[in-house]
C-alpha cells in the first residue's frame, strides 16, 4: 500500500470495479508497482500470479488496484502485492480488495508483510504484528569468499528431480506445501527459472537449501531453508561467492540471525517490513528447520 497523495479524489466508490485477475492484466500490475516505486519485472509478477490468484480494481476500463493470494495446502495462505494507484488512494480501493481476498481464504491462517502505509489497514481486518523481515541488498556485491565445508558436507546443484524433497522441507519450516512454487523455480522452460539452486548435505541427508534466481532489479537470494543458522550461513556465503559485482537482495526473518551477519558482508539492511498474522494465529514450524530467506514479502 501507499502513501495517500496531496489531491486525492473523493471517498467513494461508485466508478470502481472489482474482478477476478486474469494474465492480460499483468501488464497493467507490472505498471501499478513501477508507479508506486517497487522493482517487481514483469516475470516477477507472472510467477506470483501462476502460483496464485488475484483481483483487480478498474476504473473506466484501467486497471487501479491489485491483490493478490497464495494458498499453499489447506491450511497456509499468504497474500500481498496489494497496491492502488497513487491517484485512487483514499476511496477504500485497498480494503475492499482485501476484504475480498480474505473471504477466499476463509479457514487458512493467513500471514503477510506490511509496508509501513498499508499497516493500519491490516490491523483494521485483524491483523496482529508477530515480528519483522529485514530486506537488505548490495547494488554491487564486493567479493565473498566461498565458505569451508567439513568433511562430512557437501553442496549438490537442485534440479527438478529435487521438487518434493524442496517441498518436504519447506513444510517443515512453515507448514506451507509449494510443490508448484517449487515445479516453476526448478523447470528449466519457465521464465521464473532460478540461476543457481544449492542442497547442503550432511553425511548424504539434506541439511538445508538456497536458490539463486533473477528478481527485480538484479538477484535475489531465496528461499533459504535450514536446519541450522550455521547451515543457512553457509547456503548464503557459497551463493554470495559467485554473485561479485552483482545487485543482490535478500529478505530475512529479523529474528533468526542472518540479518546482523549479512549487514557485516556489506549487505546493509534498507527496509523493514512488518510480519503479520489475521487474527494473530502465528505459523507452527518443526523443531530446528526455518525459512531464513524469503521467495519473496507477497508469497513468503
């Protein structure tokens, strides 16, 4: 969400429509985060729209608004890139179109990260802050060394042989099942494929992943999920060692450790959007395994 601009139009709703999202309008999307100052590319937008569904708000025949949700399982959801161009806010454009999303997830616990504007709206629908994600980026990454590995480790590159194992892990550091979120990252046909996918390995059982893939205005690094702060670290270090002089992101959970360590690499923390749970019913994980680094703040 946000800001509301100096001359925003009257509170009302009379000329907005609301409908279901269909792929003819990922253009127009790609257009309402360009003017609202985010780096989504249009890529972006399509692997978030083919892992979910969305809706949109039309005025006059132009796309004005967007939202968008994932359902990962029967009990999982997220949501986000919910935006409203800059001259619709202020008429309840982005409450009706969460209010909508939120029907559709009715039953699911739902999670989303929130920009400082569009914070007050979720906590009007029931949103409760759990805790935080630090976005932190290098526009031209200095050299990193690789990492050392004991003798009992090893790194493996992912393929699409490795798409229920990935899920598999996954739910264990969230409970969300993203076989289809994993299925396009790993085919080497999709536009979403990622450039470089580890498996850390500890006398032959996984430990942990990272995946390295184009986002927005460079790389992004994520999802990392590990058993350890120490195995995610060393995901991230041999990911970072082959990234020099690139744009590389990552979004981390604030509180398990990564954020400090990566501010130390030279990746200093830019952003820090709030995590928040409708109804304040926070996600369970397995002992041990987390999601230190995000696919993405919409799907989490």
């Amino acid at each position: 969400m946000t800001k509301q601009t100096a001359h925003a139009e009257p509170q009302t709703m009379t000329d907005i429509v609301l409908r279901e999202m269909t792929a003819e309008d990922l253009p127009a999307c790609h257009g309402l985060s360009q003017a609202v100052g985010w780096s989504h590319r249009l890529p972006d937008w399509t692997l978030a729209f083919e892992c979910g569904k969305g809706w949109v708000a039309e005025s006059s025949g132009r796309v004005v608004g967007s939202a968008l949700y994932w359902k990962w399982g029967s009990d999982y959801s997220t949501l986000g890139l919910v935006i409203v161009s800059p001259e619709c806010q202020g008429r309840g454009v982005g409450k009706k179109l969460l209010t909508t999303l939120l029907t559709k997830l009715e039953g699911t616990k739902v999670r989303l990260h929130a920009t400082p504007e569009g914070k007050p709206l979720y906590k009007k629908l029931g949103f409760v802050t759990t805790g935080g994600i630090c976005q932190h980026q290098s526009p031209e990454l200095h050299a990193v060394p690789a990492p050392a590995l004991a003798a009992d480790c090893q790194f493996h590159s992912l393929g699409l042989q490795d798409v229920s194992t990935l899920t598999e892990l996954d739910a264990l550091s969230s409970g969300m099942q993203r076989s289809v979120l994993y299925q396009a990252l790993l085919d080497p046909s999709s536009s979403a494929s990622i450039e470089k996918g580890l498996m850390l390995t500890r006398n032959g059982q996984p430990a942990g992943f990272s995946m390295l893939r184009k986002f927005g205005r460079g790389y992004v690094i994520g999802p990392v999920i590990a058993a350890s702060l120490d195995d995610a670290k060393l995901l991230v270090s041999q990911q970072l060692s082959k990234s020099a002089g690139k744009f590389v992101r990552l979004d981390v959970e604030a509180a398990l450790g990564l954020s400090e360590w990566l501010t130390g690499l030279g990746l200093p923390c830019v952003d820090k959007p709030t995590t928040m749970y409708k109804d304040g019913e926070p996600w369970v994980c397995a002992a041990g395994w987390r999601n230190f680094s995000l696919i993405t703040q919409a799907m989490g």
